[in-house]
C-alpha cells in the first residue's frame, strides 16, 4: 500500500509544480513549461514554475481547478483545497504573500496585495482582500475574522 501512495504521490499537480520551479531556478525554461502545460492538461489548474510553494505545501484532491499567480509566495506546510484561487486583483500588480501552516478551503479566493499571517484557516468559499494576522480563522465574503487561536501549533492542531 506505501508503494501505491508514493507512486499516485508522483501524479499529483504539487509534485509537477516542484519540477518545474526546479527548471525554472535552473534557467531550463522550455522544460519549466512543459511541466507547467503537463499540470494544466492533467489537473485543470494553473501552477506557474516562478511563484514559490514552501516545502510541506500539499494541494487537495491532487489540484483540481486551483490557480496561483505568479508572484504569490505561499509559505511551509499550507493545505491548499480545490478551486482555490490565489492571485492579483484589478489595479493591483502586487500578489498575496501567505504564511506557514496555513489552511485554505474549497473555493475560496485570496485576491490583491495582501499578507496572511501564520497558523491562519482560511473557510471554504471565503473571498479574502484584506491582510490577515497569524492565528485568526476567516469566513464570508468579504471574509472576516470569525475566530483568534490561541493554541500556536501545526496545521493538525485547528
């Protein structure tokens, strides 16, 4: 059973996206959008070699529909869901900048020029457009602060 899970470990968008961020900080540009296009084909979502995704970072249900721009800067193990959208907003060239440990729900949309602190959950659905500071769950649209963390932890802890 090990052997299934790493081998299906192998098929999964996060995996592409390590590949090609590693072509891409080797100047092997033409490789980097292969595996940028491969992405594209096998999950539905749009993962650019040139943002950066921390060590740890895993997508749900293996990707599908999640877009990232490409100056976002997602930290260490963050728990993105599917159809998540991380990326500018209009009049905006700046892109979100999101911290460790973080958890972003199913549909929800993390827009503009904004930092998302440490430890934050992020509910499905919630449209986030203003910063975040670490240890908060947000919710709605807009999404507002529906809860302060005391407990500082892992990902596992909420």
């Amino acid at each position: 059973q090990a052997v299934g899970r790493a081998s299906m470990n192998l098929f999964n968008a996060i995996n592409k996206y390590r590949r090609a961020n590693w072509c891409y900080k080797h100047n092997l540009r033409f490789l980097a959008r292969f595996f940028e296009m491969r992405i594209y084909q096998a999950h539905n979502c749009f993962v650019p070699s040139c943002c950066e995704l921390g060590e740890g970072t895993v997508f749900g249900y293996k990707g599908i529909g999640v877009v990232v721009g490409k100056k976002v800067s997602v930290g260490k193990n963050c728990m993105i869901s599917q159809n998540v959208t991380i990326g500018g907003r209009g009049g905006h060239d700046d892109m979100p900048t999101i911290g460790d440990n973080c958890y972003i729900g199913a549909g929800a949309e993390v827009l503009g020029p904004i930092t998302i602190g440490d430890n934050v959950v992020i509910g499905a659905g919630a449209v986030m457009i203003s910063d975040a500071p670490s240890n908060t769950v947000w919710a709605g649209v807009p999404a507002k602060c529906v809860k302060t963390i005391e407990k500082r932890g892992t990902l596992s802890d909420f």
